[in-house]
C-alpha cells in the first residue's frame, strides 16, 4: 500500500529528469565544446583571463556576506527575544519587500546614493561637506558612491539580507528553552550559555543562511550594473553577455557558470563539513 | 518564545535602523510615485498622474498582466504538483528518496544565472529540434477513411517556457515546506483513516490534506513571491516576445526608469499589505474564538 | 463464547533484514479478550497490523469467520483498530472524530452466488447523532464534544479513540498498547473500564501490550510471544501457573528458575535433593527447568527446613518484603510477610503444587537467577512506554 504512495512522485521525477538534470547536462556539454559541438578544453583555458572578475566576485560576494551575518545574527537575535505577537509578523516584514520587484528596490537604492541623491543631499544640508572643505581645503560636494565596489556590496547586503535572517531567526524561536537553562543551571554565564549553546545550536541556520546569501551575491548580475555603474564587472555580468549580451559565445558562458558553479559547491562543502552532520536549508 | 523574555533597548533600536535600512527605499518609492515631477529626486507636489499614465502604458500592462499570469499558473501547477510528490518522496525508501531530495535541492541552491542559462540552453536545443521535425514530417492520421494532416507549429522561446521554468523552480520550495508537516504527522493517522472505512484517497483529503495545509499554504505563498520576484531565470527562458514585470523594469533601468514603474509597484505592495494584513487578522480572530470555545 | 472469528494459519511476515513473524498460528474466538504479550520486537504488533489489515504476510492465512481475508485492505475489514498515541485527528473535535467512520456511509454488503459486493450506504445525519452521544456516553465523554483533541488529557484521548473505533460497530476490536501513555492510577481505572466496555458491547477485543500485569488482569486468553513466534497460548492462570519455558515463566511475574532433573514421574531432583511435584511424563532423568514462585516458598526455621541458606538483602515492598536468599551460590527471590535480617540463615519448604517443572529450552539458564538482584528487578518493574519502533519501521 505505502509503495504504490510513492508512485505520487514518478511524474515530478521525470519532470527533474528534463528540466533539472538535462539542462545541466547542457551546460557541461557547451562547456567542452567549441561553436561546431566538436570537444574543446579551451573554454577552461581562456579562464585565466577573467581572473580579476573571479577575484572581485567572490571577494564582494564574502565581505556582503560577512556583513549580512553581523548584521543579520543581533537582529534574528534580537527579534528572537520578542514577544509572540512580534513573532507572528515578523517573517512577513522580512518578507514583504520581496514583492517590490529587487531591480526597483536597487534602483531606489541608486537613486539614494546618487552624486545628487537623498545621502548627499542630506550631507549637504547638514554642512558636512562645507566643513571638509574647510578643513582639508578641499572642493567637494558629493561623496561618489556609484560606481565603487562599496555601493555594490551594500546593494547586495541590502537585497539578500532577508535570506540570512529567516533561516537564524526560525533556529533561534525554535530553540528549547530548558536548554538554556540547563546551561545556566550548570554554571554557564549569559556570554558561555551564548557561546556554547545558543551559536552551536543556530549554526544549522547559519549555515543555511551563509548559503543563500553567498550563492545570489556571487553570481548576480544587475546589481552590479545598477550600482556598480557598469565598471564593477562580476561573473554575473561575464556570463550573461556571453549569452544575451554583445560577446556572444554560449560555450565560453557555460565554461564560466560550470567553474563558478563548481567552486561555489566545493565551498559550500567545506563549510557544511564544518557543520557536521547538521540539518541542510531550514529556510522555513 | 525561546531566549530570555525581556527585551533591551538597544536590541530594540537595532531592529528599528535594520528595517529602516530594509523599507526606506520603499518608502522612498512609493512617496514620488505620488510626485508631479517625472524625477525621483525633486519633489514638486502631490499629484496622481503617474497612475494615470500607467494604465495607458500597454507595455507595462502587458507586463504586469504576464507576472500574474505566469506567478498564477506556475503556483497553482507546483503546488499540486509538489504536495503529491512530497507525500510520494516520503512514502518511498530512504536509499531513493535521498538522492531524489538532492536534485529536488538543486534549482533552490544554485545560482539563478546558472539554472537561468542552463534551462536556455536547454529549450534553445529542445525547441530547435523539434522545430526541425516540425518542417520535416507531417503526421497524417487515417481517420474512416478521410485523411487528416496535422502540421506541426514552429516555436520559440516564449510563455510557456518561461512558464516550466518558474514551475520547476516552484517545486522545491513546496516541497521543501511540505515535507516537515509530512514527517510530523502521526504515521498511524492515514492508517486510523483507512480503519474507520476510508479508501486511500478518502484519507488523502479528509485527514492528510487538512493535516498539511499550513505547508502546502506557505509552500504557494513562498512560491508566488519567488515568481513575482524573479527576474533571472525569467530573463534567460522569456525569450524576446515575452516580458514579465521585472524584465520590463530591467530594460526600463537602462534608458531611465519612469514613475509609472513607481506608481505600479505600490499598487502591487499596497494589494500584498491590504491582503497579508486581513489574513493575520482573521487568523488572529480564530485563534482568540478558538481559545474562548475550550476554556 | 466457542465460535472462532479469526484464524492466522502459518503466517510468516519477513523482510530483507529478518524475520519479523515466524509461523505463527493462531485463532481467536466472538467475543474474547485475548492478549498478545511479549517484549518489543517480539512481533505482536506485527500480528495486530496483519489483523487491521496493515500489513500483508509473505506467507499464510488470515481467515476471517472462515473467508480468507489476506488482501482485504483495512477499509473493507470488520475490525476497528486503537492506535498507539491513539492517532486522533487533530484538525476535529471530540465529536467529529468520533463521527469520522459514521460518515463514510455504512458498508451494505449483498451475496449472490456466494460472492458478496459491498457498497456504501449514507446514514443520515440524525442516527450519527444519537450513535456518537451514545458511545460518548459509554466512555463517560458526554459534554466534551465541541472540544479540541489538543484540549484533552491523555486518558480522555483514549476514551476518545476508543469511541472513535467502537461506533462503527466492528466485530473486533484491536487496541495496540492503548494505555501505554498513561501514568499508572489512570492505567488501572482504564484497565477496569476496557473490560467493563468490552462485556457491554459482547465484542472481541485483541490487545496487544508489554506489561504483563495488565494482560493477567484483563485477558481470557494469553498469548505470549517472543522472537516472531508464539511461546506459550492460555488463560491467565495456565500461563501464570503453568509456564511452558523459562521465558514465559521470567516474563510473566517474578520466578526463580532452576535446573533440575527429573528422577521419577512426581520427583524432581534440585541442589542433590529430591522434592516431590505434580509434574509427570518426562524421561527418566532428563534435565529440566524447575520454576518456583517467590511467593510460594515457606520460609521455616533453619532445621526444618529441605534447603537452608542465608539472607543476602533484604527489601520493604510494601505488602511484603523481597528477600534474597542464597542457596548454595544460587540466589532465590522469595517474598515473605515477615522481616528476616541479612545475615539470617533460614531453611525453607516447598510444597508440591509450588513446584512447576518445565522441559529443557533455548531460554533455559538465560532467566530467574536474582544473583544480579537489583538489576534484573529494574528491568522486570520497568513498565514505562517503549513504542515498538522496530516493527513500525517495516511498513513498505
């Protein structure tokens, strides 16, 4: 009786069959093969090239993803430590700007850190920048925000933010609350109690989180155009015009996702050998 | 409630400058949605214009009608599709049910651009073969007699895959909500179902469909967002014919984004408040009524 | 009282991993309490599932009133089943779970040519009402129907399942360690009320539990089991008194097992004396297991006794004291009203009808020496819930 239940899985089991794993399969294909589909490893070979692009992705991608996590951790904390009417809201404050489209919202950010923009006119409202220039003998009269590599990390802190605080925050309610007097009860101060229970006890959320804003901010690709200006290129920017932008070569695209990819699993590999034997994506 | 139960205030203000920092551009948003000036920087009055012009905006329109179309569609598809799957991934013996899980996994982990030019690739070659069929046979179906000729259509990369992608990208996160509703439940309920005279799929809707529907509402509404929100997969399996909300927002941001974007986008944000807002308070109700029946 | 209901013919249930059922046979008659006892993963669940129609054996027969009943899924089947944790639906009431089987319709079954075809009839609305409050009534739930399942204590949870499976009138009922989850005042109250329900409703009731002192006090019969087969079938007194082997005999109250050889019909020899029993039909001088209560045994002063040892502990339980004596290197448990200090040398006397002598077995030296006293004791009085995850496990 319980096998024929399991048959309710046969048709989403080819449905992955075509649309999970064929496409990959794809993308491996194109990776090692030149324009007329004959085998080529100098996709792999040209990688080189890019090396400043691979550099500065993963490098954003880090730093935005270490200051979502120290942002992202006193917050869940914080919010964990609410009360149960608090709780009922709270994933959907998290989540509500998810329904403003992520481009709008970037680009309201930009239109923030513009040379002309609410930071700068507030800046000069305040004086600051007459203050500087008197004191430096300097001539300004607007930080330039867009463009730097700065922006783009704030653009991906600010996007990807909620995906680091849902998975912490649904650990941290979760947590039994006897343990932690059990720790206490035992003789742990509230900084022991934190270290040696409440952060072990998260790390699964941690973990999850780290993923979920690592994986976006490495690969993203409008971001980095709207407030990088376009001089910030990331490997998002390189892939994507190797299929819809101007240097079109789809082989040397799937050749750049396929090693992005492949480093981006290995990392996530180590980490979670970190986390030994925890539960993988409590997103929920 | 789970760690200590007073709250400080400086975990207050933290939480306060993260949201502020999380909905000012928002807010700033919606403010010069509401501007005379066709500028998001100077503000010259209150004005309604932009929601005028917007409904003659067929661009736009047609856009905002696509992302509801394709969210609609694809939420409704993965949500069937994934709740029957969940509960048939869990019936299954671990040794398939692990491996399945981790393909399941893979388009909620990998990097949009990748599942993006992975599912182009894909459709490009899908759709060029078949195309090839298509101007090379002809089925003819022998029907008493009289001789039928079916012609086969040319495609190309349109709705429909932009909708398989958005469904398959749906699928995992109903899954991924179903399946602890799954394990929680009490094993022996299906088989006090079938006791009490239940066929199986009786038992399917009288207990595990009422026993679920938390995971399998939170699944969809996950679902949706993800839709609604997505910009990257759309991007590469649309195809040029077909644009959603958050393709035409992207082109709009290389020329300049007009407010009539703005004006859209609070419509949007003010219809998921309005409706986020009447279902936790009709939630609230029921709990409160239900709380005052037992005691 | 005599008209057999159920029969399971040589079943065998086996998975990749082992042997869950191992031949079992075994019939069950209208209107008794029987009882399947054992250990977990003794297999008595297993049986119990085979019965609700769970699971299916690999080999064997399910008889049914004499049909066979092997494919028959647990919908179509005349048994009713209380679950362990008793599986309440959590998203209804009190009323509704009850009501639950009541609104699938009635099973209207007519026979033609000897083959029956059933079909669902639906009842109104106005008879579910009077059968729910009826049975509520039964199980002293009235007033209760509006609540929530997650609003009721355990024991009222029960009441409810059991309700629940009763309405639907089945002529058997199977309860798979119903009270495992009560705590004990609430276990002995439940006890009197599931016989009391069992007499009222003159149906067959098959229980299945760990605990023995619930399956003497409940059961007409006794099945005893262990390792996928059955080791012993009786009523109460037969299996208490008459233990078939050393694992029935440990399993079913406190005993102290010892080898013995049998001289003659009536004469059992233990420790190099021979002691006079009831027991014949043995071989000349073949070695068997001789049981003896803890209760049965006369403690007298140290000379007029037919074996002398000395006290090792001694422990108040109560009614009595647990006394361990040692008999030349082997300890006894025997229970005395009266005190006798470590230390004491004592003699003691065996009548005839305390000894019980059993045949040689593989359990035989694995149970009833009290050498490990405290040990042994706490396993024995363990009685605490242990869910038979094992045999749950299996169920694809």
């Amino acid at each position: 009786m319980k096998n024929k239940r399991s048959l309710l899985a046969i048709p989403y089991v080819g449905w992955m069959a075509f649309f999970v794993v064929a496409p990959i399969i794809m993308v491996v294909i194109y990776a090692f093969t030149t324009a007329d589909f004959s085998f080529t490893g100098e996709n792999f070979t040209r990688m080189g090239t890019f090396t400043v692009i691979f550099t500065r992705s993963f490098k954003l991608a880090i730093i935005a993803t270490l200051v979502c996590l120290l942002i992202g951790y006193p917050l869940s904390y914080a919010m964990a430590k609410e009360g149960k009417g608090f709780q009922r809201v709270a994933m959907l404050l998290i989540m509500l700007p998810m329904w403003v489209n992520f481009l709008l919202r970037t680009y309201s950010m930009m239109s923030i850190m513009e040379n002309n923009g609410l930071i700068n006119q507030f800046f000069a409202a305040i004086g600051l920048f007459d203050l500087i220039n008197n004191v430096f003998g300097t001539d300004i009269h607007y930080f330039k925000m867009i463009g730097t590599q700065g922006a783009v990390v704030v653009g991906m802190v600010y996007n990807y933010l909620p995906f680091m605080v849902l998975p912490i925050y649904s650990t941290l309610i979760k947590m039994d609350n006897t343990l932690l007097e059990a720790a206490q009860d035992l003789g742990a101060d509230t900084a022991t109690v934190f270290r040696k229970v409440i952060l072990p006890l998260s790390l699964p959320g941690i973990l999850s989180g780290v993923t979920m804003v690592f994986v976006p901010s490495v690969s993203t690709f409008a971001i980095s155009r709207l407030l990088g200006g376009g001089i910030q290129m990331l490997l998002g920017d390189l892939i994507e015009q190797q299929f819809l932008g101007g240097a079109y070569n789809p082989h040397l695209g799937s050749a750049i996702a396929l090693v992005m990819m492949v480093i981006v699993v290995a990392c996530m590999w180590i980490m979670n050998r970190f986390g030994e034997g925890e539960e993988q994506a409590v997103m929920l | 409630m789970s760690l200590n139960k007073k709250n400080s205030l400086g975990n207050r203000i933290l939480i306060g400058v993260v949201f502020f920092f999380l909905y000012a551009p928002i807010l700033l948003l919606i403010f010069y949605s509401f501007n005379a000036a066709d500028s998001s920087v100077v503000w010259k009055g209150f004005s309604l214009r932009w929601y005028a012009k917007l409904f003659q905006n067929q661009l736009i329109i047609k856009s905002v009608y696509n992302t509801l179309l394709v969210s609609v569609l694809a939420t409704l598809i993965a949500t069937v599709v994934g709740t029957l799957s969940a509960i048939g991934l869990y019936s299954m013996r671990r040794k398939f049910r692990e491996p399945l899980l981790t393909i399941n996994n893979i388009p909620m982990m990998n990097a949009d651009i990748v599942t993006g030019v992975a599912m182009c690739l894909f459709f490009v070659a899908a759709l060029s073969g078949w195309n090839y069929l298509a101007s090379h046979y002809r089925l003819i179906i022998d029907l008493f007699g009289t001789q039928y000729r079916v012609t086969f259509h040319q495609l190309s990369l349109g709705f429909g895959t932009l909708l398989i992608a958005h469904i398959t990208f749906n699928i995992p996160y109903v899954i991924l909500s179903v399946a602890p509703k799954l394990r929680q439940m009490d094993k022996n309920l299906v088989d006090a179902a079938q006791d009490l005279g239940c066929t199986w799929p009786q038992a399917f809707f009288k207990v595990i469909l009422p026993e679920i529907m938390p995971g399998i509402v939170s699944g969809a509404l996950i679902a949706f967002t993800m839709s609604v929100d997505d910009f990257v997969i759309s991007y590469f399996t649309a195809g040029s014919s077909t644009s959603t909300l958050a393709m035409q927002i992207y082109s709009m941001t290389k020329k300049g984004v007009t407010p009539e974007i703005n004006a859209v986008s609070t419509i949007l944000f003010g219809v998921v408040l309005v409706l986020l807002i009447i279902v936790n308070v009709r939630e609230i109700r029921a709990e409160k009524a239900a709380a005052k029946r037992v005691y | 009282m005599s008209k057999e209901l159920i029969r399971l013919k040589d079943c065998v249930m086996a998975y990749d991993d082992g042997v869950v059922l191992d031949h079992i046979n075994l019939y069950i008659n209208d209107k008794e309490f029987l009882t399947l006892l054992g250990p977990s993963g003794c297999g008595k669940t297993t049986t119990l599932r085979i019965i609700g129609g769970f699971l299916t054996p690999t080999s064997g027969d399910v008889l049914f009133d004499g049909v066979r009943i092997n494919h028959v899924p647990p919908h179509k089947r005349e048994v009713n089943t209380v679950f362990q944790k008793y599986a309440l639906f959590p998203h209804l009431n009190v009323y509704e779970n009850v009501a639950f089987g009541l609104r699938l319709g009635k099973t209207v079954t007519n026979v033609v040519n000897g083959k029956s075809s059933a079909k669902k009839v639906k009842i109104p609305e106005a008879e579910i009402h009077k059968r729910v409050m009826e049975m509520l009534e039964i199980v002293n739930l009235k007033g209760f129907e509006k609540r929530s399942i997650s609003a009721l204590s355990g024991g009222q949870q029960q009441r409810v399942a059991i309700a629940r499976a009763l309405v639907n009138q089945p002529k058997v009922l199977l309860l798979d360690e119903p009270l495992g989850a009560l705590d004990m005042r609430l276990r002995k109250d439940m006890q009197n009320e599931l016989k009391r329900i069992q007499q009222e409703m003159g149906i067959t009731f098959i229980y299945v539990t760990h605990d023995q002192e619930e399956a003497l006090a409940m059961s007409d019969t006794v099945v005893v089991m262990d390792g996928g087969r059955i080791q012993q079938i009786g009523t109460p007194e037969d299996i208490y008194n008459e233990p078939k082997n050393a694992f029935v005999a440990d399993f079913i109250g406190e005993s102290n097992i010892i080898d013995g050889i049998m001289r003659a019909d009536e004469v059992v020899e233990i420790f190099n004396r021979k002691f006079r029993c009831l027991d014949k039909g043995f071989d000349k001088d073949e070695p068997v297991d001789v049981v003896i209560r803890p209760e049965d045994v006369d403690i007298v002063a140290e000379n007029q006794g037919q074996l002398k040892g000395t006290v090792t502990s001694v422990t108040f339980k109560g009614v009595h004291y647990d006394t361990i004596v040692d008999f030349y290197g082997f300890k006894w448990l025997i229970q005395t009203t009266e005190y006798h200090p470590v230390g004491t040398v004592i003699g003691i006397h065996l009548d005839p009808d305390c000894i019980h002598v059993m045949k040689k077995s593989e359990y035989s030296g694995m149970f009833g020496d009290y050498s490990s006293y405290s040990e042994e004791y706490e396993e024995i009085g363990d009685a605490d819930y242990e869910p038979e995850e094992e045999e749950n496990g299996h169920e694809e």
